[in-house]
C-alpha cells in the first residue's frame, strides 16, 4: 500500500482491493475504473501524478501512462520508490523503447502493457490471484512486457 510507506499488503475496501489509475486523458481513466470496477476492484483515478500525491490515496496496486503532464509514469513510480512506496505498479505506454522497460524492472514494476492494452493485462485471472492472496501485481497477457 502506498500510505503508510512500504508496506505491500493489499488495501481491501467493502468492495475490493483499491487500485489507482493514473492517465491524463479522462476518458481514458473512466473507461479503465469501468473495466476494473466490473472485476470488483475500487478504482480511483488521477489525471497527474501530482494528484496522486497530493490525494495520497491507501492504494494495493497503481496502474500508470508512461506520457503524462509533470513527471512521466517512470518519473513518478522512482519518486514513489524514493517515498519508501513498494506499492505494485503497472505502466501502460505506447512506446516501444526498451529503456522504458528496463527501467520500469529497475524500479520493480510488475509489467509494462503496451498499448492498445488488453483487458487481461490489467485484470485478468492472475490480477484476481493478485487481490485475493497477495501484494503481487497482476502477470501481463502475451502482448506486455512481464517484469515480475
């Protein structure tokens, strides 16, 4: 969880784990609180990182836009690291630049998903496994990059 520092253990709430998503497109955020709402998830969306910070929310597991205003996605999780954050993570990107990914592992992010993402990316069987038994983020499908 990301209040409270580096503890990994996952934020149950009455409905589910608590997962935050981080986009600086709306649509996008909604569309993806809809998608893991449906898997019993609590979704709470940022448009910036700097509101992520800012609402420093009690979270299991962050799903973040490499491109966003402010700090990037890898920006953002090495300044949550640096926090003392363990906080599992998940970076969505449309870039296919291997630095992006080698350092998305040096930051021990659970995945990079390539975009367009598919729903068993971020939500899939093993993000079910991920939420029930453990602080492990959900395994990517074949079309991501698997950190962890």
């Amino acid at each position: 969880m990301f209040k409270g520092g580096g503890k990994r253990e996952a934020t149950m709430t009455g409905r589910g784990p608590v997962v935050a998503v981080i986009d600086d497109d709306a649509a996008v955020c909604e569309s993806t609180r809809f998608l893991l709402e449906t898997y019993d998830f609590e979704v709470r969306t940022y448009l910036s990182g700097a509101d992520f910070l800012r609402d420093n929310p009690d979270i299991a597991c962050l799903i973040v836009d490499y491109q966003l205003p402010g700090l990037n996605g890898l920006e953002f999780v090495s300044e949550l690291r640096r926090r003392g954050s363990l906080v599992p993570a998940i970076m969505i990107t449309a870039t296919t630049d291997p630095a992006v990914e080698r350092r998305a592992a040096e930051l021990g992010m659970g995945g990079v998903c390539k975009n367009p993402c598919r729903i068993r990316c971020c939500c899939g069987p093993s993000a079910k496994s991920w939420s029930r038994k453990s602080a492990s983020p959900p395994h990517a499908d074949p079309q991501a990059t698997n950190m962890g």
